[in-house]
C-alpha cells in the first residue's frame, strides 16, 4: 500500500543494515518463548537475549535484555534504571503492542525510534555479555531473529550495562 508506514521490522533491518556491523537473519516458524525456541530453532537456546519492556512509573521505556534462560532481578533493574522498585512494571502484551509496535516476543533491545533515546532507556546485562561468538535476538517479528555480536548489537542499541539478571 503507497505510503503506508514501514513497520517495525522493516525499521530495526534498515538501522542493522546501516550500522556497518556484521549480522545475520534468520527466518524461522513463528517463536515467542524459551520452551518455543528450543522447538523451533536451530541454534543453541543459551546464545538467545531476550528483551523485556518495562515502564517506569514516569512513563520512561525500560527495554531489558538477558541471556533468554535468566529471570529479571526486579530491583538490581530499578536501580540501573533509576528509580524505585515499586516504580518499574513489566508492559503487559496490550502494551507492548501498542508502545512498540510489535507482538511479545518480537521486542528487540534496538530501539525502534533513535530520536526517542532520551525516553528510551536500553540495559543490557553484563551476564550476556559473556555469549560468544553472537548472540540471537528479536527484531520486531516473531518469524525473524537477528544475529550479531554482543558488542555490536550494545553500541548499535545505545545500551548501557550492569547486572540485573538471575
């Protein structure tokens, strides 16, 4: 359809393909969780960062990324984040869909607006940072996944680092 806008997906592939790094993308059935990954892929389920928005009680988007098989330490996240445990919420699908623009499961922790970083904060936890040579990660459909180095994919997002995964 004639200027209809780029979707989500579209948008994260352009900023990957600008970037100068090297990445891969892979087509797979649709997947949304750990237990799906482990069906549905090829690759190894460790080497998964699965990204997790969150909102703070302002309104600020939290994208948290970690190692796919870890669990968010609520209050190691708020910290990073800045503010208090009780101000800090996971999005709920409804929310992901409409703050993102993408279905649960599909978030990537590359922002989809780089204009918008000042309301976007990216953390990405330090035990992912150990995964080499790649990491596996969302870009905006739960059909694709994206391939690329740790340290590649950190700069590219704008992330910044720290522990808030167990």
């Amino acid at each position: 359809m004639p200027g209809a806008a780029p979707s989500a997906f579209e948008v994260l592939l352009a900023l990957v393909e600008g970037s100068g790094a090297a990445f891969a993308v892979h087509e797979h059935a649709p997947t949304r969780t750990i237990e799906e990954a482990r069906e549905n892929l090829r690759f190894d389920v460790t080497r998964i960062v699965k990204t997790i928005a969150f909102a703070t009680r302002g309104g600020r988007l939290v994208l948290a990324a970690l190692r796919g098989t870890r669990r968010v330490d609520y209050a190691r996240l708020a910290a990073l984040a800045g503010v208090n445990r009780k101000d800090i919420a996971a999005l709920s699908p409804r929310e992901v869909l409409e703050r993102l623009g993408v279905e649960p499961g599909s978030v990537s922790p590359l922002p989809l607006a780089p204009a918008l970083a000042s309301e976007v904060l990216v953390l990405f936890d330090d035990d992912a940072l150990g995964i080499a040579p790649t990491v596996y990660c969302g870009l905006g459909r739960p059909d694709r996944t994206l391939e690329m180095a740790p340290r590649d994919l950190i700069r590219l997002a704008g992330a910044a680092t720290g522990t808030f995964s167990r």
